[in-house]
C-alpha cells in the first residue's frame, strides 16, 4: 500500500468508516463502565471478584468478488477481530484517539495522514485485507461478552 495516492472519495469512505467504529467503541467503552461500576456497587462484589470483557469486531461486505477473494461465503465476515480487556485496558485501547501515531515510520504509507481508531487501525494493518477490501466494507458488528470471575476465599467463608 505505499506509494499509493487515495482519490477524494476514497478518503471519505476511509474516514467514515473511522468515524462509525470510533462512535461505537465509545458505546461499547461506556458499557463496559457502566457494568463495572453496578457491579462494584454490590457489597457481595469485592477485591476478590472481577470481570473481563471480549470485543469482538466482525467485518462484512456485500461484494462478491471481496468474499471470494477472502474465501468467506456471503454474509460471513472478511476479518474477525477478538480482544479480551480488563477495564483499565479498555479505556486506553478505546480511548487513544491516534493508533498510527506510533506504527507508522513511514511517512508515504497510504494510511499515513489518517488518525486511527483501535478497530480500525486494525482492520488497515492486522487483518490482511486490502485497501479494495477495505473500501467494500459493508457493515460491522460488535460484540460484548462479559466474563464474571468470581473467587471464593475458603478461610474467609469460616470465619463469616
């Protein structure tokens, strides 16, 4: 992808895809608060217990010729992405508003002068698509799983 000169259009359709996954990872950042904090509210839920939370992120496209040369059947993702976060993790991958800040070292990549999201940062970079897979994105879908870990503390049930 280096070298390569983006038309107008192109761009525009780069930077709304960043504007859609960037919205709906601050949702999926406010959600995961919002759980933790309820959580932590509840007296039986204490330093003993936690949660973790996996993201994932699926990529569709309507485009034939995309799926074939992804070698996905139609209405299957091109990319799945799956992160597990502790919620101090979460805010800093949702929340760095620049991904290629630090990645990119050189300055004539196509994705240079872009500031991306962690999502679709990497979509550009991690999932093998390329920049004509990228542009026949279709749509996206997040999910949320949340992983209650619970720890019971033998001597401590005794002495209750």
């Amino acid at each position: 992808m280096d070298a390569y000169i983006l038309t107008e259009q192109q761009i525009e359709k780069i930077n709304h895809l960043n504007h859609l996954l960037r919205k709906e990872q601050q949702w999926v950042l406010n959600l995961i608060l919002k759980t933790r904090g309820v959580l932590s509210m509840n007296k039986n839920f204490d330093e003993t217990n936690d949660c973790k939370f996996q993201f994932v992120l699926k990529v569709f496209s309507d485009n034939l010729d995309c799926n074939q040369r992804n070698k996905v059947d139609q209405g299957k993702p091109i990319y799945m992405m799956r992160r597990n976060l502790s919620v101090k993790e979460t805010a800093s991958f949702f929340l760095t508003d620049d991904w290629n800040s630090n990645y990119l070292a050189i300055q004539s990549h196509v994705f240079s002068t872009f500031n991306f999201c962690y999502s679709m940062h990497c979509i550009a970079f991690h999932s093998g698509l390329s920049l004509e897979d990228i542009l026949l994105i279709d749509s996206f879908k997040m999910d949320v799983k949340v992983d209650f870990q619970l720890r019971i503390e033998i001597n401590r049930m005794k002495s209750e």
